[in-house]
C-alpha cells in the first residue's frame, strides 16, 4: 500500500463549478498534509497545509482533514481554466520530509 | 529573492557519463531537498539536508548516486554513471521549518535524459 493514494485522473469540470480532489494516507501518526499545484513542465507550488481536523478555507481553496477516516481533500470553488493542472497531496509524519501522492491532473473546461 | 536556483536546466548526456546536477538554495533555509519526479513513480524523495548535514538518503536509488552540501549556499547530486533509467526531472526544494508546517519551495527542476 502507498503512503500516500491519489486518483490520477483526469479529473474534468466545467468552468464555474467545483472540483473536488481526495487523497488518503496510511500511517495514521501523519501530522501535516499539504496541498501542491504543478502546471505542466513547471515545479510544484504550495497551495495550503492543514493540520487540524475539519476546514481551511483560503480564497476559492478548501482543505479538509479527517484524521480518523485519514483522509484529506482538495475543493476548488468557482474552478476556473488556469486551475488546470496536476494537484500533489503531501504528508508529514514525524520527521520533517514531505511523502507525495502521484497527483490527480485537473482539466477544467470552457 | 531569486528563489531556488537549479543548473543546468536540461542535460542530455550517453550512458555511462558522470551528470553533476546543482543547485542554490534560497539564502536563510536551513533545509534542502533533493527530488526525482518520473511519470510512473511520480514525486520521491532522494535525500534532503538539514544545516549542510545530510539526514537521510534512503530514497537514494543506489551507489551511482551521491550529494553534498559543501555550504548553506550550494548542493550537488551526482549520478556515475548514469543510465537510461536515470532520465526524469531532479528538483531541488529549500525550505525553513517552523514547528510543523513545512513550506518547500521548489526550484525549477534539471530535465535529465540519458541515452
């Protein structure tokens, strides 16, 4: 089993709506989790961590945790084109190096 | 700040060649990582380095690989000698680390291809 699970995707939505992107993980002494965007042919980029059960909300981003279900997703409100992209789950578990999901590619449409 | 900087950007090398990938980490992080990112594997850690001391290399594939960080301002990852299995994109990632958040950034990868 991988550390870290991800649906490679492609995962399509129209423009306007909400993407929804899920990870899971399986050391359950996991600590932070993180959010990566990574446009093709560029380096990932941090979107959010959270490390608390429940909701982080920034801008059109929402992270949400469940410890106990170990899983944590990735909502997109008001998805837009430029959002397309392959979005990386990451882990932290009591040492300080990121363990990364394969990652799910993003397609919004027009 | 400039960032991560990686060198060379791409690297088209015969197998069996010695590759030097480098990189310069943003000026006060205290960690540095080094990543290979394939399409099947996705995303792995190679090793990563706290205060120029490497802390762990589990994810180093083999012996053909080695990295140092000589200072807090310059890290290399050699491959000798490379093979075709070698080809993916090496990034280099810095970052501080406060409690338990951990923002990495990213520099923007040395694309590798081995013949």
């Amino acid at each position: 089993q991988k550390e870290v699970e991800q649906n490679s995707g492609p995962l399509s939505v129209p423009e306007g709506a909400i993407a929804s992107l899920n990870c899971t993980y399986s050391d359950r002494g996991s600590q932070s989790f993180f959010w990566y965007r990574q446009y093709s042919g560029k380096s990932p980029e941090l979107i959010m961590f959270i490390y608390s059960n429940g909701d982080k909300e920034d801008g059109r981003f929402t992270a949400q945790l469940n410890k106990a279900s170990q899983y944590v997703s990735l909502l997109i409100r008001d998805s837009q084109p430029s959002d397309s992209a392959t979005y990386l789950c990451a882990v932290i578990k009591n040492t300080d190096k990121l363990i990364f999901g394969t990652g799910t590619r993003l397609q919004v449409f027009p | 700040d400039a960032g991560v900087i990686q060198s060379p950007r791409h690297e088209v090398t015969e197998m069996g060649q010695e590759v030097t990938l480098r990189c310069k980490p943003i000026s006060g992080h205290d960690y540095l990582f080094w990543y290979r990112q394939t399409m099947m594997r996705g995303l792995e850690l190679l090793i990563y380095f706290n205060n120029n001391v490497p802390i762990d290399d589990s994810g180093m594939p083999e012996d053909r690989f080695s990295a140092k960080m000589p200072n807090a301002s310059f890290s290399t990852l050699k491959i000798q000698p490379s093979e075709p299995r070698d080809s993916a994109v090496y990034f280099c990632a810095s970052s501080f680390l406060r409690g338990d958040t951990d923002t990495q950034y990213f520099g923007p990868g040395t694309r590798l291809t081995v013949l």
